[in-house]
C-alpha cells in the first residue's frame, strides 16, 4: 500500500516535471518500428515526432552514408506529409528511396552550396510545421546549431532527421561531440542475408543506438528497409552462418 | 553604305523605310517585358537599347550567367540578335555591349577600368561633335582620354566630358529612372524623416504588403512577382525582387519573402520611400474549401519553397525518366510542378551514384561472371556474393557513338558487407560494344 501511495507520489512528479518541460506532449507522438525489442528502448515507445534524430554510417559509410540515408529515408517514407530534404553535394540516387518506400512526389530537394546553409534551410523547414519529416545531410552540428533544429522542431511537431558524412573516414570522431538530438544512431553495413541460390540477398544492418534521452544505449541487427521503409529484426553474424558457405564465385 | 550602293552589290534587296517613332514604341514594348521578366529597375537606353539593375534580382533566373545566356537565347528564339552586358555602371554596360564583338559580356565587380579603356570614344554617351572633335585631336580610345588632365578638356569642350567619364567609372552615380505603367499595382510610403533601422524598415514593408494585398484583392489577382523599391536621401535606389511558385495574395506569406532579406538593404544615410510593386500578376480566384471529417489534409508547401528560391538556393523535385542508363533516369522537375510517377524497375538500385563512374581493376571470368575481385581506390576488396549481369544498351537515338554500346551491371558484395554497382563496358565477347573495363557506379546502404 505505501508502496503503491509512493509510486503515485513519484508519477505525479514526473507528470509535473514533463508539464514544466514541455515534453508532455510531444512524448506522445512518436513513430514506432513496429518491432518491439527497438520500440521498448524508445522512450515512448517509438521515435519521437517534433525531435531531432541524429545518423551516421559506420566504417567507409561516414563517408558515403549510403546507409544512414537509407535508414532515414525508411523513416521518413513512414510519415505523413512532404518531406523535404536539405544536402549539399548532389550524389543521391532517387530510385534506391523509391524502393524504400519514399514516392518522389513527397519530396522537395533544396540543394545549397554551404554548409551553414543547409542548417538554416532545415531550420526554417521544421519552423514551418506541416511537413512529415526533414532530412539534412550535414558534415558538422555543432551544440548550438543542434538544440536550434531540436526546438525548431519541438515547436511544430516535424521531425528532424540529420544524416552525418564526413569528407574523411579520420573525421567521424566528431561524431563523439554531444549535441542536442534526442536520438543519435549509427548505422553499419552487414553482409547480406544468405539466399538458397547464389546472389546479393536482403542487405543487413548493425544498427547502434548510440545515444537516446531518458533511455539507455541498445545495439541491434536488422535487416534493411523493405518497400514500405520498414526494418526487421535479423539473427547477429555470430551463428555460423556467414561462414559457411565458401564463395560461389571465389572458385 | 548608302542605299543605292547597297542595291548594286545584292540584287533584289527590300528597301524599308526608316519608322523612328515605331521603333520606339516597339522598344518601350520590350522594356516593359524585361521589367516584369528580369529586373524591378528597367529603362529605355534610346535609341537602341535597354537599360536594368538586375543586382538583387539575377537570383530568380538562376545567377549572372543564366541571366545572360536566357535573355540571348530568348531572342534568339524570335530570330532577334541581341547584346548583352553585366557591368558595375550604367556607362560601361552599355559600352560593353555595343562594342564587344560577343553577343554575352560580364565584366566581373571592379574591373571596369580594364574593361573599357580599350573601347572607342564613340562609346562614351557624347553628342556627335564632341567626339569628332576629339578624333580631330587624336584620342582614339577611353583609356587615352580619362588619362587626360581633366582641366583643359573642361575649358574646351565644358563639363560633359568629366561627367561621362565619372559615371562610367563609378566615381558619380546615376540612377536609372525605372519605366511604369499604369496597369502596375504599386503601394508606396514616403517619410518625412528618414528612416534607417531593420526594425522600421521591417514594420513600414508590413504595412505596405497589407496595402498591396488590399489592391490586389480588390482586382482578383495574385502575384508572381513583386519588386520593394528603396529610395534613399542621397538620390540612389535599390531593389528587393521576391518571386513567388504560384499566385500569392497572403499577407503573411509575402511579409515573410520580403523580411527575410531586410538585411541586404543598405539604408546608408537614410530612406526616403518605400515603394512596393507587383509587377507580374496573375488571376487568382477564391476557392472554397470543401471541409472533410477525416483529416487527410495535406498542407501547402509552395510559401516554404517560394523562401527557399529567395534565398538562392536550388528548390526541385525529382521525376523518373524513361531511360535504362541509370544517369538519365532521373530528372529534376520544378518543385511546384506535380507528378505521380516513380520508378518502375523492381532490381535493386544504390542510394549514392557517382556522377563519374570510378575506373577499377577487375578479376573476372568472360564472357558473364562478376569480377571475383575488385581494386577500388588502392583497396582491394574480394568478392563473397554477386548479383548480374544486368544489360543496359547505348541509347542510340540519343547519340550515334551508342548505337553498339553496351554495359553490363553487377552487385557486388565484400566480407564486410560493402555492396558496390559495378559495371563493365562491352558484352565481354565483342569488342564493338565497348573496352571492356570495369568501373564502380553506384554504393548500396
């Protein structure tokens, strides 16, 4: 009994505190993965809307961030609404997107030349509201710059989706440098799952969740968005089964 | 040439009589055409030319160059030669274009004097006698006579020499005084002290969006294109262009295009007037909104792209093309332009292309087996898994050089898991259908 007088006490004060914040409602909108081992470290139990979402590639992706956009991509193809998407260098290949799920008519590029300018043009894009997701591809997010885009977004209830490439691989430590997202994931590529027959099968990802308000960090493998943008979870390389099977080619 | 000289050479040539006053109207026509095309500050240069301040608004066609190369092109399309010339000042524009033998100059920020020093005398907006006179005396070029000491020219031939001279150097200015007409919804507000500070320049262009929209929604029209015109004591203007993807008769949404670029107004020592112009409208109908229970409704873009192509930067959406080579599958359409097409091919496709394929050493079986190792970049990768061939075929009705041209592309996967496009050149057989080499194209997430 005064157990459960405590835990009442305790909720109480959290409701408040999340009143006093401001969070309480946001918390409340988030977009779920749909697989329950990822959505339970989620606060929420999902990825927030009106937050700030932080990906990188792991390995040669800091560079390429194939990955880390695809996974975005995934993401922001399971929203409502347009999207637009912020980058600076011209290398994004439409139709991979389009088979994560992402129709072209939902998404406005803006390409600028500098960096800074793309953080202002997400900025603008969160403040506006009504869109379902915004995407940049950034090179540096500084702490002030991030907790701009996260109140940016807060505000209107959009998310933001930062996908971080770095124009060497020695410069990804910056990923290190904390800033104001509320989730920041790396996205590493795996082999593929094995198919019965020779060939490339579904890609698979490690996918870290590296940092996450009020939550701790979780590491999983999953394989890549399908056509709908969706993941799902995929045995760890560690059951053998990669090592099996010799190369079909390789002889 | 006179005319009879001109008859004997060419048989059968049409004489035209001369229609000065005709000519001009046709001039005034056109003038009118580039204010609400290119620029807020467009004039007649008599006899033969067109004179704009297109600072502040080159941004809408897409840069200096663009800007350019379109209106020449444009002409062109009418089978009309025209001369085109960006420079710092009035003077040296218009010297540049009627005496460089290029149909497009641009005379980078500061580099007038090298620009013109060259050019005859002829160029320099004198009256006829003047200049002959300065012949008799043997200057030949500008160069030669801004060199001059100014005090005897001024004595013999009075003060017009100096003037035309400072003008086209910029050392004197001299405003363009801007054509209107009266079908043109104009607003203005001049003060009575100068102003000066963001925040006035910002309140007064609020008040004035409210005026033009009330003028606007009087007429049922909305506006593409609206200039804010500054008129500051010491005689000079400067104009903010803001165009629009559609038809626009928001207050707020207008408010915002032209706030968002107070900054670049240089109020020096003072603004006297505030003018705001639509100068290219279009009708605009009020729609009612059918109100649904179910709220699917999706929200409205086009103000977020409109402050987006403000700012300069590139707004588009991205079409699929109906091409096999991965390079021309895509297109980039206007983003207000709507389309419901996407890509219909179900083989994997990489989320990153290189805009050049990236030559790579391959180890590969002929005539259809994927490489069994790759050299990408000084690294070596060895191949675990492969996807292919695909066959993409040179799209001959494009270019004769691809009438046989073939590429071949493969998945490739390494131990890590990096998964690369790959393709080779030629069928592998016939060595008419391409080299043979082998490149990365694409990277797979």
């Amino acid at each position: 009994m005064a157990q459960g007088a405590a835990n009442l006490v305790i909720s109480e004060l959290r409701e408040r505190i999340q009143h006093l914040e401001g969070t309480a409602k946001r918390l409340k909108h988030v977009l779920p993965f749909g697989i329950p081992d990822i959505d339970n470290r989620l606060p929420g139990g999902g990825l927030a809307f009106g937050a700030l979402h932080e990906f990188a590639g792991g390995g040669a992706g800091t560079v390429d961030g194939a990955a880390a956009a695809l996974f975005a991509a995934g993401i922001a193809a399971r929203t409502k609404g347009q999207v637009v998407w912020c980058l600076t260098r011209p290398d994004l290949f439409f139709p991979a997107l389009a088979q994560a799920g992402l129709h072209p008519k939902r998404v406005i590029f803006v390409e600028v030349d500098r960096e800074e300018d793309v953080l202002a043009s997400m900025e603008e894009a969160l403040a506006y509201g009504g869109l379902g997701a915004v995407v940049g591809e950034l090179v540096r997010l500084p702490m002030t710059t991030s907790r701009r885009l996260q109140l940016a977004a807060e505000k209107t209830g959009t998310m933001g989706l930062a996908v971080r490439r770095w124009r060497r691989q020695t410069e990804a430590n910056d990923y290190g440098q904390p800033t104001a997202a509320t989730t920041r994931w790396r996205v590493s590529v795996l082999p593929s799952e094995a198919l019965p027959v020779s060939g490339v099968g579904r890609a698979r990802w490690f996918l870290e969740l590296m940092r996450v308000k009020a939550g701790e960090c979780a590491e999983f493998f999953v394989g890549a968005c399908d056509a709908t943008g969706r993941i799902n979870l995929s045995p760890g390389p560690g059951n053998g089964q990669d090592q099996a099977g010799r190369s079909v080619y390789s002889g | 040439m006179a005319a009879a000289k001109a008859q004997a050479i060419f048989h059968g040539l049409m004489l035209v009589d001369a229609d000065p006053a005709a000519d001009a109207a046709a001039l005034e026509r056109l003038t009118l055409w580039a204010l609400g095309q290119y620029s807020p500050i467009v004039a007649v240069d008599a006899p033969d030319g067109i004179v704009m301040d297109t600072e502040g608004a080159d941004h809408l066609q897409g840069g200096e160059t663009l800007m350019v190369t379109g209106i020449v092109n444009r002409f062109r399309g009418r089978m009309l030669s025209a001369r085109v010339a960006v420079a710092d000042t009035w003077g040296a524009a218009h010297a540049c274009a009627r005496a460089v033998q290029r149909e497009t100059v641009i005379v980078p920020a500061g580099e007038t004097e090298r620009a013109v020093e060259g050019l005859p005398l002829s160029m320099l907006r004198l009256p006829a006698k003047t200049v002959d006179d300065l012949r008799m005396l043997g200057f030949k070029t500008i160069g030669e006579l801004s060199a001059q000491p100014r005090a005897p020219l001024a004595l013999r031939f009075g003060p017009e020499i100096g003037r035309r001279l400072d003008q086209m150097f910029g050392r004197l200015a001299e405003p363009i005084d801007p054509i209107r007409t009266p079908e043109l919804i104009e607003v203005s507000r001049a003060f009575a002290e100068p102003i000066g500070a963001p925040e006035t320049i910002d309140k007064y262009v609020g008040r004035l969006v409210v005026q033009l929209v009330e003028e606007l929604q009087r007429k049922g029209l909305g506006v593409r294109r609206a200039d804010l015109i500054v008129e500051k004591v010491d005689g000079t203007r400067q104009a903010i262009r803001a165009g629009t993807a559609k038809p626009a008769r928001d207050v707020a949404w207008l408010t915002k295009l032209f706030r968002d670029r107070t900054e670049k107004i240089e109020p020096g020592f003072g603004i006297e007037k505030l003018t705001l112009v639509a100068v290219m409208t279009e009708a605009l109908e009020d729609l009612q909104k059918s109100s649904a229970l179910v709220e699917d409704e999706t929200s409205d873009v086009t103000p977020l792209v409109d402050i987006f192509g403000n700012r300069g930067h590139r707004v588009f959406r991205v079409a699929p093309v109906f091409s096999d080579v991965p390079e021309r599958s895509v297109q980039r359409i206007a983003a207000a332009a709507v389309n419901d097409e996407t890509w219909a091919n179900h083989w994997p496709r990489p989320v990153r292309l290189l805009a050049r394929p990236d030559r790579i050493e391959a180890i590969a079986l002929m005539p259809d087996h994927p490489p069994a190792s790759i050299t990408w970049r000084g690294r070596r990768m060895k191949v675990k898994r492969a996807d292919g061939p695909e066959r993409v075929f040179g799209e001959w009705w494009k270019r004769d050089a691809e009438l046989e041209a073939v590429r071949d592309y493969f998945i490739v996967e390494g131990e890590g898991g990096e998964r690369l496009w790959i393709f080779r050149q030629g069928d592998g057989v016939d060595p008419g259908t391409g080299s043979h080499r082998w490149f990365v194209h694409g990277i797979f997430a």
